[in-house]
C-alpha cells in the first residue's frame, strides 16, 4: 500500500495547488485573465495591484488554504494507510513532507488547468512550510518581512527568503532535530527556493534596472 502513498505525495499537492484562487477570482470579478493584467502574474500582488484589497484577500486565503491542506493531506494518507509519521523527525521519512512543499510549488508555478501559466509560489510555498515544520517557517517569513519593510520590494523579500530555506532547513536537520533525512531535506528546499527564485527572473532583471514597483504602487 506504500505505492500508493508515494502517488499521493507527488499528486495530491500539485493537483491542489494547481487551483490559482488569483486567475480565479479576476475571472469571476472583472471576466478578464488575471495574466493579461498588471504584471501578468497570476499571484497575490498582482491581484493586490489590478484589483483592490477585497480581491487580494480571498487569493491569500485560497493559496495559503490549498498548500497547507495538500501537505496535511500527504500526511494524513502516508499515516493512515503507509504506517509511517511523517512528523517524526528521528525517523528517515521528513522529506516525504518536504517533497510535498517542492509539488506544492510546482502546482502552483506550473498547473495543468491553466497551461501550465501560474504564480511564482510564494504564498504556496510558505504555507506549505508551516504545515512542514512551523519554526522554518516562521524565520523565512520573518526574514521576508525585515527585507520588504525595509526595502519595500516584494518580490526581494521573496527571493532572498526562498534562498535561505535550504541553509535554515541544513541547520535545523543537522544541529537541532538531529534528522536523518537532513541532506535528503536540503537538496530538496534548494530546489524549492530554486524554483521560486527562477520564477521571479523577470523581477530580477526590474530589480537590476530600478524598474519593479514597490508595494503599495498601482499597475499602469
């Protein structure tokens, strides 16, 4: 029955946050695609800019809410019917979870009911996070938080947070829990922070040139 724990792990978060609560939301709001609009990203800051504080609002409770399921989800399945806690860190198994975050982002960067066109998976990714080990969570957001306060660039607080998910992730295995499993966890929150930084290679070149807009300004 493990087998079908594993499908699990790699369908069930990208199938759930392949839902982007963004291209649906300007959809029902305006009728027009979200990704042909400000940006063109279909994630919480666009919406933020194009279509007000209402609509962002529902997207941040739809990206936080389908991440953090499908991980629970992935969880749930690998307990009940595999036998095996996930959540135990002097166990081999940690980065069952961790690869359900890496799939969380994916469906959310690259989902199959939109042409694989999506967000950047900043939102999935946090949430995910947090279902995965909380105290990771909490500095990568923190660190996120100091960066775009001081900087007001959302999408640098974004990229050099996703940067240090696997050096916070190294950290914690290897000196803290004690995790068996920490290279396996760290190879793969670098490939998670890898994917997010790759999705914002169009901020990044704003960033170079001082062309990104900061929070709080309006799309043209």
């Amino acid at each position: 029955m493990i087998w079908i724990c594993y499908i699990a792990m790699i369908a069930v978060p990208y199938l759930l946050s392949g839902i982007n609560t963004s291209i649906i939301v300007a959809k029902v709001k305006t009728g027009k695609d979200i990704r042909e609009m400000g940006s063109g990203n279909a994630g919480l800051t666009n919406t933020l800019r194009v279509l007000g504080k209402g609509a962002a609002g529902v997207v941040l409770l739809g990206d936080v809410s389908k991440a953090a399921i499908a991980v629970l989800i992935v969880r749930l399945i690998f307990l009940f019917v595999g036998g095996v806690n996930t959540m135990d860190r002097a166990s081999d198994m940690t980065w069952v979870e961790n690869v359900a975050v890496f799939m969380s982002i994916v469906g959310h960067c690259y989902p199959v009911y939109y042409k694989f066109k999506g967000g950047k998976g900043v939102l999935a990714s946090i949430s995910a996070i947090f279902v995965y080990d909380w105290r990771i969570a909490c500095i990568l957001l923190s660190i996120f938080i100091i960066i775009v306060s001081f900087t007001r660039y959302v999408s640098l607080g974004s990229c050099i947070a996703s940067s240090c998910y696997f050096i916070v992730s190294f950290c914690y295995g290897m000196f803290i829990d004690g995790d068996p499993a920490f290279i396996i966890n760290t190879i793969i929150s670098a490939f998670c922070g890898g994917l997010i930084v790759f999705r914002h290679r169009e901020n990044i070149k704003r960033l170079l040139s001082h062309t990104e807009k900061k929070l709080g300004e309006k799309a043209k």
